[in-house]
C-alpha cells in the first residue's frame, strides 16, 4: 500500500512539471518558429522590391499576349520543319476576332494609395513589362504577413505533399507486386481532356474536316523535355490532332516521331505544369495588392505573393530533396531551366479558344464568366488599388480552376507511365506534382473562395459565375493558395 501510495505521489508530481512547463515550453517553441521564419524571410526577401517601388519587375503593366502574326509565323515556321502538312491548314484556318480594347480598359489598375506617401496616390509605371526569369517570383512581402502565412498556409502545403506523396509510393509498391491495377481508362480520352479541358487549349493551331469530322490540331512550338539524366532537351515541334466530336486523340507527334497516348499524357500533363501553368503564376503578381485597406483582399495577395515563392524558389528545392533522399529515381536538378522557358517564351494569341466553346466546359465557363467579372472589377476598381483585373481574373479564377481540372482530368496518377525510356523522368516528376502540389490544401482555418469572400466584388462575380455553372463557380480561388 505504501508502494502504491508513493507511485500515485510521483505520478502527481510529474503531471504537475509538465502543466507548468507547458506554457515555457511553448514560448520557447513559438520563439524558435518566429526566429526562422526571420531567418527565412531574410535570407529570402530582404533585397526584393515591393510593387510600387520602381525596381520590381511588376511595377509596370504586365506583358501582352504575342501578336496574332507572330503567333502564326512561329506556328508555321515549326510546322515547316517537322509537319509540314500543317503549314497550309494553319494559314488557311479563319481567325477569330479579338476581344475588344473598351474591354482590356475595364481591367486596368487604379494608382494606389500607401500610409508611408506623403505626396498623393502612386500610379504604377507605364512601361510594357518584357517577360523574363522573374516573372513567377520577385515581390517583397511583409514580415508580419510572411509569419502569418507560415504558420496558417505552410503547414498545409507540407501536409498535402507529404501525404500525397506517402499514398503515391504505397500505391506505386502495391502497383509493382501486382496488388492493385490503375484505374481503367481510355488514354485516347484522357489526352483530349487534358487538352480541351485545361489551358493547353491555348495551344489550338488549326482545324480540318476528315471523314466528316472536325479534327482540331494543337501545337507546342520548341517544346522542353527533361530527360532522364536530368538534361533539358527542346524539341521542334509537339502536336496532337483531337477528333472534336469523339473528343478522342487521333494522333500526337513530337518532330519525326509518332507517340502512343500514353505518351502524350505524360507531355502534355508535363507542359501544362511546368511551362504553361506557372506563366499564370507570373501574372498574378499583376493582381495583387498586399498594402490595400481591405483586410481580406490584402490577406489574398500575402498568399498569392508567399504561394508564389512556395510554386518557384521551394519547389526545386524539394525535388532536390526527393532525390537525396531516394524517394524519386530522377534528379530534377534542370526543372528551373523548364519553368524559366516558359516565362520567357511568353503567351501566343489565343482569341480561337472561341472554337471550343461548343467542346469544352471549361472554355465555355471562362469566356461567359469573363464580361461579367470585368464589368464587376470596373465597378470596384477604385477599391481594389493597384491591381490589374485581367491580371486578378488570371490568378484566381484562372489558375483555381486550371488545378481543378487537372485533378478531374489525371483521375489516377499510376496513368503516367513512369518505365518510358524516353519520358519516364517526367512522368515520375507529373506524379508528384498531381499528388502532393495540385489539389486543394487540406485543414485551412480561413475562406478563399470567391463564394465565401466578404467584399461585395468577389460576391457579385460569385453570382454570376454560380448562374453559368454552380461546380465550377464553387471552386474559384481569390488568391493563389495551391
């Protein structure tokens, strides 16, 4: 009985150390987190420039699309060299009209207004911004703002990619023993949605009629390939050819060379993650205002700004790590050389998206969407100082719903096929990257949707978006958070 009295005495005594401890433990946990995160935003952002200051590559107005000319010369002078076939049905294919100018005016930035100017608002640089390196990742962000956003939006990102990476190599392990099959699919399906469905639609090049049918042909002109030893190879020209009616793949070709489905499932998935989506990326820092009255606009642009350095600076860190660590068998050292190709390769023309309205619900969403969301941003344009409307509707509904889609579209990640002699380093890389950094962010404590937005703005874009198609209103983003 002593014995047993004696045990409860120190059982008592050791619960009362940790209850008084906890509070100093953690302080000193909080104050080791605050002390890194200065680190971190020192070593990271100390020698950027905010927008409004003149240095910062987006204290200008953001780059334009290239001219329909040279989007034509450049699509034929590929074609020429690898399918010269094309070159015909790309001169001969009508174009649309553009949208017109009273329409770009709408979204023009307002001059903004900052607590630390003594002499009035400032208007951002008239200068045309020229695409560059910089584009995705340049702007200098608050402390307090970096701080707020490594305790509330970082641990997140950490989670997604953690656990998304776990269950892809327990699934990639079952898969190799033969345990479990990939989900069935037609390839030939999937190709046509991952190009009618996404942004690679931008890629449209010309269109013709077989056996009574449209066959629309989309093309990558001097396109990236990272190899397998981790080199960066740039091929001619990669083109499919996509039966409209079937929405089937007919044909994909990279130069000389004719590619199984398979195979154009890991390059287009390949292109739209790391050379055309992080162009999206780049022009959201247009569309971002981390000085502006309103608390949840501002909070918006602090993520957009933190997920941007996330998307650029940590990410060939972390594939650096994989490789280290064993967990990938591929050194992605060269992907940065992929992702600054499309920053400086710019935007072709693209009025023919029109075409696809007919095809693809995402084309047809975005072109309804965007007269009544220019319309809402020139109402509120003099409370959202600083930011360029087109460049906020290409980071928030854009890019939300380019992820969206690339997770309906990728239904399974065992589909890249990561044993191709030729593609399998970017198959393995597209795995992770549809894992662990293309879905939504688990367990946030904070809305980001438009639907859940308090600012009248982004409620009446909601409304309208909600009344052309509810699913996709649903999963806006206001700000780049994925």
């Amino acid at each position: 009985m002593k014995n047993f009295s004696s045990s409860c005495e120190d059982l008592w005594l050791w619960n009362q150390n940790i209850f008084v401890n906890l509070p100093t433990a953690g302080f000193v946990i909080t104050l080791i987190f605050i002390l890194d995160a200065w680190r971190s935003w020192y070593c990271e952002f100390r020698d950027r420039y905010e927008r409004w200051q003149e240095n910062c590559p987006s204290n200008s107005q953001k780059p334009k699309e290239k001219a329909e000319h040279e989007t034509t010369k450049l699509l034929c002078s590929a074609a020429a060299k690898r399918r010269p076939s094309l070159v015909e049905d790309i001169t001969a294919t009508p174009k649309c009209p553009r949208e017109s100018e009273e329409l770009s005016k709408r979204g023009r930035a307002s001059p903004v207004y900052l607590s630390s100017s003594s002499s009035g608002p400032v208007a951002l640089s008239t200068k045309l911004h020229e695409n560059s390196t910089q584009d995705m990742d340049h702007i200098r962000i608050k402390f307090l703002d970096y701080l707020w956003a490594s305790a509330f939006v970082g641990p997140n990102a950490v989670l997604l990619w953690i656990t998304g990476i776990i269950r892809l190599l327990v699934r990639q392990m079952l898969h190799k023993w033969g345990w479990i099959s990939p989900k069935a699919c037609d390839p030939r399906h999937v190709v046509g949605r991952l190009v009618l469905e996404s942004m690679e639609a931008m890629h449209f090049a010309c269109e013709r009629e077989e056996n009574g049918c449209k066959i629309a042909t989309f093309c990558w002109p001097n396109f990236p390939l990272l190899n397998n030893d981790g080199t960066v190879t740039y091929a001619d020209l990669f083109s499919i050819d996509i039966n409209l009616t079937t929405k089937l793949m007919v044909k994909a070709q990279l130069d000389d060379r004719t590619l199984t489905a398979w195979d154009a499932i890991t390059l287009v998935f390949f292109h739209s993650s790391f050379v055309g989506h992080p162009k999206i990326h780049a022009y959201a820092n247009w569309g971002v205002n981390d000085s502006i009255p309103d608390r949840f606009i501002r909070r918006m642009s602090a993520i957009t700004i933190v997920y941007n350095y996330y998307g650029y600076t940590v990410f060939k860190r972390l594939a650096a790590l994989w490789y280290r660590i064993g967990i990938c068998r591929h050194n992605y050292y060269n992907i940065e050389e992929v992702i600054n190709h499309g920053m400086k390769e710019g935007v072709l023309q693209h009025s023919n998206l029109r075409r696809f309205v007919q095809h693809s619900s995402l084309v047809n969403f975005v072109m309804k969407i965007r007269n009544g969301f220019m319309n809402a941003f020139r109402k509120y344009r003099d409370e959202l100082h600083g930011i360029d409307g087109e460049a906020l509707f290409i980071g928030t509904i854009l890019h939300s719903l380019d992820h969206c889609f690339l997770v309906w579209n990728l239904e399974d990640p065992l589909w890249l096929d990561i044993e191709s002699k030729d593609f399998g380093a970017m198959a393995e890389l597209n795995r992770f990257a549809r894992v662990g950094f293309t879905p939504d962010l688990p367990a946030l404590l904070f809305a980001t949707r438009y639907k859940d937005a308090p600012h009248p703005f982004h409620q009446e874009v909601y409304k309208h978006a909600a009344r052309i198609d509810k699913n996709l209103a649903d999963h806006m983003d206001a700000c780049i958070i994925k």
